[in-house]
C-alpha cells in the first residue's frame, strides 16, 4: 500500500495501530538504492518496533522450517507471540501465517473495510486497486472485486 500512498488510510482505519518490524524495515528500504523515494512514506509514519527475545526464538524456528522471506518471518514471529494481525499479499506467507494461528488480513478485507467505514468511496477503491495492480504488478479477480465492493 505504500507504493500507492495509503498510509495515512491505512493509519486511520487501524486507530494508529501499525507497526513494522526492523527486517521489514530493511525490505522496505530497498528500493531506496534505486532511486525511488516511496520507502520514506512508511519510515516516516510507520514504527518500528524492536524484536524481543522470545520473538527473536520464534523467527529463528520458523527460518529453518520454512523457505519465506526473513522479514515475513520476522513479521509472522511478532504477531504470533504478541497476537497481533498479519498483512500480506504473499500467499505462501499467508497460508504460513495462518497455520501458526496468527490472524491474517487480506488485501482484499482492507479495501472492504476503507469503503465500509466511509474512508473511501467505490470509485475511489476501484482506482486504489488499479494502481496496486499497477505498481505491484498484481491482477486482482473481477469476482474479488465484486466481493471487496459488494459483500
């Protein structure tokens, strides 16, 4: 969401409730090094929270047992010991995730919730998805669509 600049949505819909974790942060610095200057949105209003102990065990479990990114583990490793919700598009991450018992929230559930609580209109999250589609790449089904905009 940061590539279509939606933190601020994204702060208002979840009370100011979203954190990030450092190899996270590492990931979303990336593209610093190629001269694209989004990553500041997110390091700017997002914290980054600092990895305790019994998480960093966790993280270390789940990176011999599964092939994920460092920071989806690092990320799935926080919320489940901090029971917090997990946000991905990467389906291997999601499924992941949820085997561990942690909460999962889709993209798709995040559009939903931005125009039911009046944060956005349909033609707006129609234009939000294409630019995800856009920047990320991504074709989002017609028939998700329908779900996102019509229950």
């Amino acid at each position: 969401m940061q590539k279509i600049h939606a933190v601020d949505l994204l702060k208002t819909l979840f009370n100011n409730k979203i954190v990030i974790t450092p190899r996270i942060r590492e990931e979303i610095l990336i593209p610093l090094e190629y001269g694209y200057g989004f990553p500041y949105e997110i390091i700017d209003n997002i914290k980054t929270i600092t990895i305790g102990e019994i998480t960093f065990q966790k993280y270390m479990l789940y990176c011999v047992h599964t092939q994920l990114g460092k920071g989806e583990l690092e990320a799935i490793a926080y919320c489940k010991i901090n029971s917090s919700i997990f946000t991905t598009n990467d389906r291997k991450a999601r499924d992941f995730a949820k085997r561990e018992g942690v909460i999962v929230l889709s993209l798709q559930a995040i559009l939903r919730a931005m125009w039911k609580k009046g944060l956005k209109g349909k033609d707006d999250i129609l234009m939000m998805i294409q630019d995800i589609e856009r920047v990320d790449n991504l074709k989002i089904k017609k028939a998700t669509i329908r779900k996102i905009l019509n229950g």
